[in-house]
C-alpha cells in the first residue's frame, strides 16, 4: 500500500470554494479507479485555510494512474488558482 | 469521520526498531475499536527517519476511547525513547 499527504495551504478567503469543489471531486476519484483504497480531503482543526488529501493506494499502478489520470488534470486545474501552497508526501506502508 | 496524521521524527539509527514495533501495534490497535477505519504506520519515501501515521475515526468517540485506551499509552511508552519529534495534526472530513 502507497500512502499519500497531499497538505493545501489555500489563499485567504478560498475555504468555502475549496470545499464545494472537493466535495464534487473526491466521490467521482474513488469510483473512478479500484486501485484507490482510501482518498479523503479534510480541514485541519489548528492551523488556517489547511486541509491535507489523505490517499491510500493498493500498489504503485493504481497511483500512477490516478495521477495520470485525464480527470485529476482537470481537477486540479480547476483548483489551482485557490491555493497558495501544497506539499506533497508519499510514503510505503509498513504496518 | 476524523482524521489524524502523525509526523513522527525518529532518533537517528531506530528504524528498524519501530518497524518491528509498529508492525505488532498496528494490527492489535485496528482490532480493538471498530470505530477505527484506518490506521497505518508509513515510511516517508523523501524525508530520513520520517514515519506518519493516518488514522481516520467514525466519530469522535471512537478517538476519545482509542486515546485512552491503556493499550495505546503501553505501546506508546514502548516507542517514545525511539521518537525524537512527533507532530500530530486533526481534522474533520470534508469529503
């Protein structure tokens, strides 16, 4: 298993454009590949305009072609302009 | 659903004790509270030393009772003298 943080530092005043545009997105990924065993955006409790995408893939495949995928692209072309700042992190599952 | 990641930073050379650690602990933790719907320990694939744990919890009992539950404060006792710096980040689920 592949896990993924994705943290999004939004511009000031995005949060709620940011939330209706997820809540559309997220549904439509998870159907969208088998290979995709968890995929959620959540808002951070402490720290303004965060949220972090919590992914979980079955193996390296499914990643790559989420990422690949013609539907992501638009996606995150539609959400770039309300996010300031987004770090990216993979990691191997151990346990 | 909650989700909690946990940056966890460990002393240098400890790696494959905590591997050995989490890979006992993870499994007895998703076992004993069914309100745990994800819970798993990752190596960061581009930061040294670095592990982060996701969880993600029904609702907001489940974490209380996985927080104190005794089971957890052993298996943290266990791990502490390994961990240098532990980060841990809430959130609420969007979608």
């Amino acid at each position: 298993m592949i896990l993924v943080v994705a943290t999004v530092r939004l511009n000031p005043g995005r949060a709620a454009d940011y939330e209706t545009a997820v809540t559309e997105i997220m549904p439509r990924v998870r159907e969208a590949n088998p290979g995709i065993l968890f995929y959620h955006a959540a808002r951070s409790r402490d720290e303004a305009d965060t949220y972090r995408v919590i992914e979980a893939y079955a193996d390296q495949d499914a990643m790559d072609q989420h990422i690949g995928s013609e539907s992501l692209q638009q996606s995150l072309a539609g959400l770039m302009p309300m996010i300031a700042d987004i770090d990216i992190r993979i990691h191997d599952k151990v346990a």
